[in-house]
C-alpha cells in the first residue's frame, strides 16, 4: 500500500465513500502525529503516524487480529443476529480487502479467532502441510467411556456422511465429563461429530490455543492487532 493517495487509503479503510472522505480532508480532519493538515493527494507511506478526527488512523491493510469471540456470536458479516463484526469497529466490517475469519468458531462455540486481510497469510495458516494444532476445551453432557483417547489417536475414525478417515488428534482427559482435543485439522463442526461419533454429546467448545498462540489473558469480546511477533509465534518460527 506504500505510496497510495490518502483519499484512497481512507475509503478503502472503510471511513467512507471517497465523496464522505474528501469532506474529511475539507474539513482539515486528517492531520500527521504534528497536527498538520494532510490533503486527499498526499501519497502515504508505511512510517507516516497519521490522525484522523484525532484519532489514531486505524491499521493499514496488512492488517491482523486475534479476538476471544464469546458464545452467541456468528463468523460472519450477513447472518442475521450478533456477529462477530459486531465486536470490532464497525469501519473494520467495510475495510478493503476485507477482514476475514480465519476458519470459523460457531455460533455455541467460544475462544480465540485469527482475522486477517492478509490473504497470503490466511493461505498459510490453512494450508493443510501446515498442521497448526488447534486445541480445544471440551465439556460432555455423559461421562467419557474410556477408549476416545487411543479411536481419536488411531487415525481411522470415519465421521458420518464422510468417507476418509480423521488424521490422529491426542485426548487429554481432565475429568468425566472434561478433556483437551487437540486437531490438526478443520472439517466442519469435527469436535462436536468425534464425539457424536462416540455416542456423546458436547456441551460446551472452547479454543483456547491455535499453533503457538493463546489468548493472552483476553476476556470475552476484547480483541488486539498482531504483530510480527505474533506471526512468528503462531508458526512457531
């Protein structure tokens, strides 16, 4: 984005139509770290710190976060109802390129959700060679029966309605009715439908780790940017 006009930059950040923009730049709202005045053509480079209604500019595509998303709230930026968008400036819904779910937590599911609109790195933290462990905080509505540790190990479960096997995830067993699972993989609702497949029911899903990264001490609904650092950590570099 290094040398793009600022009136660009700006809608495409989601202030605006370019039309709404300029009347920021009208009325001297976007200013630099000093105060002074930016204008609409003023090309924008990576180490401007700029204000706009004083206020720090909102990060500049590139842009990536995690967010402890709470139950009742859907990934997604149409559904009806609580949205994970809902949870971040409401500018960061209009952004582009878009700020995406990396993956999806549903709507009874709870924990930590990487955005990005980076999609070099989105293709990196899916990618199938990747194998990022993501773990997951499980409560059971019946007491776990005692062989779910070595079927989910063993790499040949089938779940229903599907044909190839789950790659081996390790069980951790924390009580009766409360285990760690932890995939490397992503098929749709998987956790739930293991231990369906067992003859259990989950009442409760939580991620509380993806790859190297932990909330952090994060609370339902609060989120933060990451930064190079973060990265590295999340791949474990």
């Amino acid at each position: 984005m290094a040398g793009v006009k600022l009136l660009k930059l700006l809608a495409n950040l989601g202030y605006g139509s370019r039309k709404s923009v300029m009347t920021l730049f009208r009325d001297g709202a976007v200013t630099d770290a000093q105060g002074e005045v930016m204008y609409a053509d003023d090309t924008w480079e990576p180490e401007m710190q700029l204000l706009v209604d004083g206020e720090p500019m909102d990060p500049p595509p590139g842009l990536s976060l995690m967010l402890y998303k709470p139950t009742g709230y859907t990934c997604s930026s149409k559904d009806i109802g609580r949205l994970i968008y809902d949870l971040l400036p409401p500018r960061y819904k209009l952004r582009s390129p878009a700020l995406s779910s990396v993956g999806r937590l549903d709507k009874d599911t709870s924990g930590l959700l990487l955005m990005t609109d980076d999609g070099q790195l989105l293709h990196r933290i899916v990618a199938p060679k990747k194998h990022l462990p993501k773990v997951y905080q499980v409560t059971l509505a019946e007491d776990l029966r005692g062989d779910e540790a070595e079927l989910f190990a063993a790499g040949t479960l089938v779940l229903e309605g599907e044909t190839t096997p789950l790659k081996p995830a390790e069980l951790i067993v924390h009580g009766p009715r409360s285990a760690e699972l932890t995939l490397t993989e992503g098929r749709y609702h998987q956790v739930r439908r293991m231990f369906a497949a067992t003859g259990n029911h989950v009442t409760a899903l939580h991620r509380s780790r993806i790859g190297g990264l932990d909330l952090q001490g994060l609370e339902p609904g609060q989120w933060r940017t990451l930064g190079s650092a973060d990265i590295e950590q999340l791949f474990g570099d």
